[in-house]
C-alpha cells in the first residue's frame, strides 16, 4: 500500500513542489470555501491553476468535491488547457436539510472531474 504525505498550504499562494509532481489531487469542498472570501474569484481561479501546474501532463487528474451546479463552476475550468472535464451529479442520501427557523432545503453535491493528458500534435 503507498504511503500517503498530508501537508498544509494556501495552493491560492503556491505550493513548494515542481511541476507535474502529482497524479491525483482532491478538493473535497475546497473551491466553495475559497469562494467565500474577500478575493474569492482571483484565488479560485489561481487555485486552479496551481492544480494544473502539479498535475501530471500524461494522465493528471483533479477531483472536485462542491455544492455549486455546472454552471457556477464551469468558468474555472476553462482557463486552463483541460482536455477533458465530467461533471457528475451526486446521489443525496436525504431529501434535505433542515436547520431551526428555516424551510427544509434540498442539499445537492457535484463532483468535477478535470482531466490533465498530453495531446497528441494532430489535436493540437
């Protein structure tokens, strides 16, 4: 079994590591968070770009956990030369959630999965 390294970082500011260093990167909720702050458009979009500078060229891999539909995300993705992104709507084991004082809301989650391969020169 592969060991697995957890470290602590601001990806918005760059992560210590070269280029391609990484085959999988999971952002379980990480791009709705960074959403939420004062300077929230500009570091997702550079969160992103981080992601795809440590991903791997040849089969790189980034896996996007949110809350927000398709097309609240989609602008983030298409900055970078992606050549392929999923978009999956995921199964809710509820049919809402329910806080005091408020109407039940139904919860909905996406996963975003964007796909980082080298092309070949013909789809160039």
């Amino acid at each position: 079994i592969p060991s697995m390294t957890f470290e602590l970082g601001d990806i918005a500011k760059g992560l210590d590591h070269p280029d391609e260093s990484f085959d999988l990167i999971i952002c379980k909720k990480t791009l709705d968070i960074i959403l939420c702050g004062a300077s929230s458009v500009a570091d997702a979009r550079k969160t992103i770009r981080e992601c795809f500078r440590l991903l791997n060229k040849d089969h790189g891999v980034l896996v996007i956990l949110s809350s927000a539909k398709p097309e609240d995300r989609a602008v983030f993705f298409e900055q970078d030369n992606w050549t392929g992104v999923m978009n999956i709507k995921l199964p809710s084991k509820d049919d809402g959630h329910e806080r005091k004082g408020h109407e039940k809301k139904k919860v909905e989650s996406y996963a975003y999965i964007l796909y980082k391969q080298q092309r070949s020169q013909t789809e160039m």
